[in-house]
C-alpha cells in the first residue's frame, strides 16, 4: 500500500500534539511539527525518494533521526514511538482533540482541573460555566467550544483539497492504466474545486470486456467494499475517504459529467430551464420525449438550455447562469497570468531556504518578480527580523539582485498587527521596503469591532499595504477570527490597499465567497503562497482555484501585473 506524505505528517502533527500534553520538552515538540510542515509541503512522495535512494536527512527540518522514522512509516505503515505515547495517553484526551478549536493545552487544562474525560463532560461543565474560570480561556473561550459542540459529531471531517488530490491522483493514474478504460475524471466537489472534499465520485468510460470494477475494488488502498457492481462500486480507503466509481456510456459521458460534478443547486437550475424547453436533463443525457438529444459532452447540455459552457469552479448557483445567458461570465484567472508571488519567507525567519534558493526555483517558475516578505520581530516567530537585521536583508536584497538576471526580488516584511494596531517596526525602516505584508497573528479572541478597530487603524499607516490571511482561519483546525471582513475591504479601497489570497493549502483564506465580495467592490486581491520553502512555490495553483472559484480575473489579482504596474499600485504616497 502506498504511503502519502499527508499520513506522514498527520502522525507527526498528532504525535507533537500528545506530546504537548505529556508537557515534553517545546523544542521536541517543534521538531516533529516543522518535520510534519515540510513533509506535507514537499513537492516529492517521501516513498519515492526513499525508493530512489534519496538521503531524507537532507530535507529541511528532518535530520538523521526523522528519516529514519519517515523510512519505518512508509516500510511498515505505522509510526513506533506515536502507538508508544498513544498507548499511555488517556482515551479521553485522544477525543476532546478532536474537537475544533480545542489544542493539546487546553484539552490538558480541561482534563487536569475540571476532571473532563468525555465530550459529554465537557458540554455539562460548558453550560455550566466552569471552563470560564479557567486561566486563558474566558466567557468567549467557553461560549465558542459551546458553539461548536452543539456541531461535533466525531466523524471524520470533510478533507482538505490538498490531501484529496493527493488520494486521487494515483488512483486515477491507476484507472487509466486499466485494459479497456478510456477516459476518466474526478467529479464532484474536487473537480469544482472547493477547499475541502467529503468523498471522490470517478467517471470513467471503458468497453464491456474491461475488468475496471474488478480492478477498482482490488486497489491496494481499499479497506472496504462498500458495493461492487457491473456499473458502479463503492469502497473506503484506508485514509477514511470513500470513493464512488461509474462507468457510463460514451454517449451519456458529458451528461453524467455535468450531473455528478453539481454543485445541486446549479444542477437545478440547469434543470428547471430545461423544463421551460420541454426538455428532461438527467445524468443519462438531455431528452426530448424518449429521444436523447445530447449527453456526449457538457457542453451539448448546456447548449440546448441555451447557455455556453460554465466553468466547474463556476457552479454554486451564484448567478452564474445568468451571467452565462448575458455573456458576461469571467475570463477565469489561470496559472500562466501570475507574474509573481508577493509572500514568502526564508531562512532567515522560520523559512528552509535562502534568498538566492528562493529566487532561482520562482524563476524557474518563470516568475519576473519575488517577494521575500520574512517575519518582523514580535509575537509570532522567535527568529522575527528587528530592525537591525530588516536592514542587513535589504542590504544582502540587493547586491542578490546584481547577480540575478530576468527576476527582481522585492523587499518586503510580513508585520505582526499589534492588538492596538499599531505595526511591528517602525516607518524609518518601512520606507525602504518595496511594501509591506501586514498579518494578525495574535489575540484573535478580540471583540469583532475591536479586532475590525485594529486593522483599520493598522491600515491608516501609509506603509500598508497588504493584509495577509485576512480572517486567520486555519481549515478543520482554527475558525475566522470574528471581524467585519465588508468594512475591512471597503476602506482598503479607500486607502490604496490591499488583502491577500493565502494560497497555503490550510488557509485559503480569503474564502471563495469573500473573494467574489471584494471584485464586486472592485477591491483587488494579491495570491501568494506563504512559502516557507522552495516547493510551497506551487501552492499557487491551490490559491488559483479558489480565485477562480471566487470569479476572479487576471485584471483582479495584483501580482498578474508587469513589475512596473505593480511598484505602482503598492505606491502609498
């Protein structure tokens, strides 16, 4: 069975959180999340590198000790020293992490002072209002877990795109290679590309003598077979996912495409104009009395609703059939119109790589403009730039850039929003920045019109120019933190600035629908990676679809200008 990097990580990221709550040594437990970071992020299968003789202890933030356990996780499966501290943690703690918002110190906090062992025991002292007395948690900390209590299930939430993509794609590969099979295609909320997936529907046309269902269910990642048939089978995965495989005709391949790709309010509304024709539109084609009249492609489907073809990121009913039946749906961003990234950090903060690194792989990208925006000083990073050593970086910036030929590296600093929003360093040092990338990194409990206060007078210094991951979500692991998201955009189109795409897979943040807010104010947006290393360059595409999800055009997006253009939309004065 094959090992991802995702279930690598993930069992590194659980083993530092219960190890946090054993109260192990912070540096330890550092190691294993920085560890668990660039696995997640790295470009290449761990599995494969090790097939290929790659020394893993070369990896930033691996080292000797971690390759060898990332070596026994992909050889066996299984992770010694997590089944080691699982076995000696508490059940009870294993489950309350399981709830959203709730981290290894709190769940020790709850278990240790109020004798919490369930999650039945946590909403009784919730309700009753003893976690608020706790020290770090507050009328607000317990109204929240309350909240989300009301919402917890304990079942798997839905997976995060990244980690789909990373399940599907050798699964597809694995179809394709089957005798007989012809085309196949991920449907559904991945191929729409929302930022999370609760399972994978699989067309696939094939002739009659394939054995692509046999083949499907023997998939060395099955753990269950759900249903197995002539037509369709089910099965979960290892992973927890489950996956629907279909194999329709040729001629219905477009139909069954547009159905099982959704959204279902727009499949509806597909549906409903198709009635006013007298039409019926299933997933077996568009027919008129018993005759099929389309189906072989999504665009015959559209075409007889009168309609052109809609892009898939496109479908969730937000007026893009009207758009469509106007001619006025966008010209969707892609990934050929960016022409740089305007986030990402090195290692002179908490990045791997150096700046000359950084450059070269954004050039080999084919970028003409990098940003290397590391963090300032406060709250968030130990080994945040002070002034002193912001200067030194503009200085090493720019003799870097005598050397480089055919990419510009700008100056930038990613700035902590102080709680009084005030900014990390002071405009001495700003002003010979080429911008600025401004972030709330702390205190995120704030009251919202307080924490909407913060930012706004953050953005009234006229070294300001981006606000980055403007809601600080962290998807199935942090909620937004509670702020007038409308009114933040609005006076950044006053003042000249702008707010940022976080293309990093776990963030995604704006959100899809707060994306199509800001064009529809004419407020346009910034997408960069947040990269912390060379690889995290190609979350770009994560960041694109979520753009484009949020109708998004290259006239939108800041960093799809020339390098002159851009200087002159970051210029404040």
């Amino acid at each position: 069975m094959p090992i991802h990097n995702t279930e690598i990580a993930d069992s590194f990221d659980r083993l530092a959180d219960l190890l946090e709550v054993e109260g192990a040594n912070p540096f330890r437990v550092r190691a294993y999340r920085n560890a668990a970071r660039t696995v997640r992020g790295y470009g290449k299968s761990m599995a494969e590198l090790l097939a290929q003789g790659e020394d893993l202890s070369e990896l930033p933030d691996i080292g000797k000790d971690l390759a060898a356990k990332i070596r026994t996780f992909v050889d066996t499966g299984k992770l010694p020293l997590l089944e080691e501290v699982e076995a000696r943690t508490p059940a009870a703690l294993s489950t309350l992490m399981k709830v959203p918002g709730l981290g290894p110190k709190r769940v020790k906090a709850l278990y240790e002072e109020l004798n919490i062992r369930s999650v039945d025991d946590l909403k009784r002292a919730a309700r009753s209002g003893k976690i608020r007395e706790l020290a770090g948690f507050g009328k607000k900390t317990e109204a929240m877990i309350r909240q989300r209590l009301e919402h917890f299930t304990g079942e798997t939430p839905r997976v995060k795109l990244i980690i789909a993509e990373e399940i599907a794609r050798p699964l597809v590969q694995y179809l394709k290679q089957i005798e007989g099979v012809k085309e196949v295609t991920v449907a559904g909320s991945y191929r729409r590309r929302r930022d999370t997936v609760g399972d994978l529907d699989i067309l696939a046309t094939a002739t009659r003598s394939s054995p692509v269902m046999d083949r499907f269910v023997a998939y060395d990642e099955v753990d269950e077979i759900i249903s197995h048939g002539k037509t369709r089978s089910t099965v979960r995965l290892h992973s927890g996912l489950q996956v629907d495989l279909r194999v329709v005709p040729q001629v219905s391949y477009g139909a069954a495409l547009h159905y099982f790709t959704g959204s279902k309010a727009h499949n509806i509304a597909v549906r409903t104009l198709g009635v006013k024709k007298k039409l019926k539109i299933n997933e077996y084609g568009v027919f008129k009395g018993d005759k099929r009249i389309a189906g072989r492609t999504e665009e015959e489907v559209y075409r007889k609703v009168g309609l052109p073809w809609i892009e898939p990121e496109l479908r969730e009913q937000r007026g893009e059939l009207e758009a469509a039946r106007d001619g006025n749906l966008p010209a969707l961003i892609r990934q050929k119109d960016i022409r740089g990234d305007l986030h990402c950090h090195t290692k002179a903060s908490d990045g791997h790589h150096s700046l000359r690194q950084m450059a070269q792989a954004a050039a080999e990208r084919g970028y003409e403009y990098l940003a290397i925006s590391d963090h300032s000083r406060h709250v968030t990073v130990a080994n945040g730039l002070d002034s002193k050593r912001l200067l030194a970086q503009i200085g090493a910036i720019d003799r870097l850039n005598e050397k480089l030929d055919g990419i510009k590296v700008l100056k930038a600093i990613e700035l902590d929003i102080l709680s009084d929003g005030t900014l990390d360093l002071p405009d001495s040092v700003l002003k010979k920045l080429d911008f600025t990338v401004c972030s709330v990194h702390y205190k995120f409990d704030l009251p919202r019109k307080q924490q909407t206060e913060r930012v706004l007078r953050a953005m009234d210094n006229r070294y300001f120019n981006i606000f980055a991951h403007p809601t600080g979500r962290l998807i199935n692991e942090r909620e937004p933190y509670d702020i007038d998201l409308e009114k933040i955009m609005q006076a950044a189109l006053e003042r000249g600035c702008f707010l940022e795409l976080n293309a990093q897979p776990d963030r995604l943040d704006l959100t899809d629908e707060a994306c199509k807010l800001a064009k529809d104010m004419g407020l346009r947006v910034a997408i960069s990676t947040d990269a912390h290393s060379t690889s995290d360059l190609d979350y770009m595409r994560f960041g694109i679809d979520q753009a484009r999800r949020g109708w998004l055009e290259p006239k939108d997006v800041i960093n799809t200008q020339s390098l002159k253009a851009l200087r002159k939309l970051l210029d404040r004065t």
